[in-house]
C-alpha cells in the first residue's frame, strides 16, 4: 500500500531535533497535484471605495483578463489578503469587487499585487484523508506568500490556506490526520481549488499532496 512520512525539525541556539523516527502512515492511494501559479502584478493607483470593493491600474501590456483574483499588501508589518475577487479590465484599469478575507488597504496604500486565480480540477475526499500536505515553492522569490481556497462544487469554501515560500525549502502546512491532527477538510467533496501566489518576477509552484484511505 502507498505510505507517507511526516518528519519534523527543530533549530534553536545551535541546537536541532528531529523525529526521524516518527512511522510511516498508510492510505489506499495518493492524489497528487502539482501545478504551476499566475505571476502576480504590481499596481498603481489604488483607490479604496469600500471593504471590498477598490480600483486601480496595471501597467501597460499586462495582458490580463476579467475574472477571479486574489489582492496581496502589507499592514503593519502584517500580510493581508483578499481572495477570490471579482476583477474587471478596462486597457489598464482594474476594478476589483467582492470576495472574501482581509478588507482592502487605504486609498494611495503601495505594495499592492494583484494575481488572478489559478483554477485546478481537484477530487479530493477530505473525510478519507489520512495525511495532507500542501506546500509553495519559489526558488527565485523567497517573499513570495500564496493562497488556497479549497471549495465544493456549489463553489463553497471547505478550507483556505495562507503559504509561504522560501527558496527550494518548501514551507508547508501539514495535516497528519491519521498522527492526530484536526481533519478541517471534512463534509462535502472537494472538487475545485483557486490558488494563487504573490511574487511580480518569478511563478511559484503548488504541491497538495494527499494520502487518502476509501475504507477509513
């Protein structure tokens, strides 16, 4: 049967722990998907109207297209965003309204990026999932953030991730569900996730590599 490992680390003041030992878990099959995302583009301009709605412009030959996008800025040292927004293209101008998560920064806030969701066919049944991890990578880009948003067919969220890359050293999150951990992937089929990703010069890659059990 198919198995999976879950090592973790620890580094503190020249000192490190592993638990190299930790078992190996077992699942019927894999499901695994690996998909490269959008490139993120730099705004100007940025006009807030209210908590989800704003306009702003793109720089000229972006080449964009009206439809879903994720928004990504800083507050106070803080990483926001906003997911799954409605965006419309007008030659540069970009109006943006909707979706879900942090409300949009101030008017003239820079540092705004927009990218526009990456949709990826995904059959995964959370209530047979053994162990899930889901990584970005970025080995150009080690700032670059991503978002998940993990939905059913009638486009509801099950789960939504916030990532971080860094360099080849995939920074991830782990669920290891048959070690323990909390299963927040449960109720109906995960069918479809939009993901995006928040670096302006190099595209980063999605792994969600999950190990299901049919007769858990």
């Amino acid at each position: 049967m198919p198995q999976g490992q879950n090592l973790r680390s620890f580094a503190l003041g020249g000192y490190s722990f592993s638990n190299a030992s930790e078992s190996l878990i077992t699942f019927d099959h894999p499901n695994v998907f690996v998909v490269a995302l959008n490139l993120a583009y730099a705004v100007t301009s940025w006009v807030k109207t209210d908590a989800d709605t704003a306009a702003c412009n793109l720089s000229a030959g972006h080449g964009q297209t009206n439809g879903k996008y994720d928004v990504y800025w800083t507050e106070s040292s803080v990483n926001k965003v906003r997911y799954g927004v409605d965006g419309t293209i007008s030659t540069n101008a970009l109006s943006l309204d909707g979706g879900t998560g942090d409300d949009f920064p101030a008017s003239a806030t820079t540092g705004v990026v927009v990218c526009k969701q990456t949709a990826i066919t995904s059959y995964i049944d959370g209530d047979a999932i053994e162990v899930i991890g889901i990584f970005l990578e970025n080995t150009t880009d080690s700032a670059a953030l991503g978002h998940v948003d993990m939905q059913d067919s009638g486009n509801s969220t099950i789960e939504e991730i916030d990532l971080a890359a860094s360099g080849s050293a995939k920074m991830s999150r782990i669920w290891d569900i048959n070690g323990g951990d909390t299963n927040v992937f449960t109720g109906n089929v995960i069918t479809q996730t939009k993901a995006s990703q928040s670096s302006t010069t190099a595209a980063s890659t999605l792994y969600i590599l999950v190990g299901e059990d049919a007769t858990a």
